[in-house]
C-alpha cells in the first residue's frame, strides 16, 4: 500500500495577520458622527464616498497615533435606533495607551468635549490594567484602556 500525502489545507500557506487595517460603523448620520469623533478623539476626516443610487454615505477618518482607518457609515435605509451591544455582533472597541497617566489627559479632554464617561476604574480582565468608558452619539461604547505590557520602556 503506497503511503499517504498529507493533505494541504489552502490556508496552510494564508500568511501572518499585520493588524487591523480599518473598522467599520454603522451610523445614524455620518456628518455628525465624524464631526464627534473629529472633536472628542483627534481624527480627521480622509475622505468620503457616496453610493451612486445614494443607498449610503461613507465618510473616513485617520488617527495620526493609530494604524487602522475608520469608517463611519450611514444607510439611507438602515435603522435609526441606537447601537445596542447586547445584540449579536460588536460590544464596544477599545483604543490603547502606553502609560497610566494619559487615562487622566483622555479624562481632562473628555470633560473638555462635553462627552459622557465613567471614572477611570481597575480593568477586571488584565492585572493593573484600568480603563474609562464612554459612547459615541450613536451609543458605541469606547474605551480608553491602559495595560501594563503596553507600557514603554522608562
């Protein structure tokens, strides 16, 4: 009896995964939504791009600190209700810091935009890990979230 080949599987070979190279959102209106994010978080606006039966709006946003792009898009037709993630699908992102400390500045620019947070609390997930929450106007929870083996060398 001949022996076997092993099987190759097609993503035997897929290669590494680099990072997160965008992030798409759902939301009511996408002007305000980036004029928020703009605002409250330091993006600026990339570009945008518009359907051509305008079925939906996409407008893109960078971070200067942050590899991946950000989408937000608005559907003519999609539901006005506020994000809930108690529903299948995304619960909230969570952006990273390299020190304890700029949790405070996040909280000084939040208080600064006018926009809802927690106090910063202990992360229950990661040991001396901590975080401040808050939403987006279409109810995404965001976070600001410090972890210890994110921090940078002294």
């Amino acid at each position: 009896m001949a022996a076997r080949r092993p099987v190759r599987r097609r993503w035997h070979n897929a290669g590494v995964i680099k990072g997160i190279h965008h992030l798409g959102f759902t939301v009511r209106d996408a002007e305000a939504s980036a004029a928020w994010y703009t605002e409250v978080l330091g993006f600026r606006r990339v570009g945008e791009h518009q359907a051509p039966d305008g079925a939906f709006r996409k407008v893109f946003l960078r971070h200067d600190s942050l590899p991946a792009r950000l989408g937000l898009t608005e559907h003519r037709a999609g539901r006005k209700d506020m994000f809930d993630e108690t529903r299948i699908g995304l619960d909230h992102l969570a952006f990273g810091v390299t020190d304890r400390a700029d949790l405070d500045a996040w909280v000084t620019r939040l208080e600064a935009t006018r926009a809802e947070y927690s106090r910063i609390t202990t992360a229950n997930s990661i040991p001396g890990a901590a975080v401040v929450v808050f939403r987006d106007p279409d109810n995404i929870q965001l976070e600001i979230f410090y972890d210890p083996a994110w921090a940078e060398p002294a």
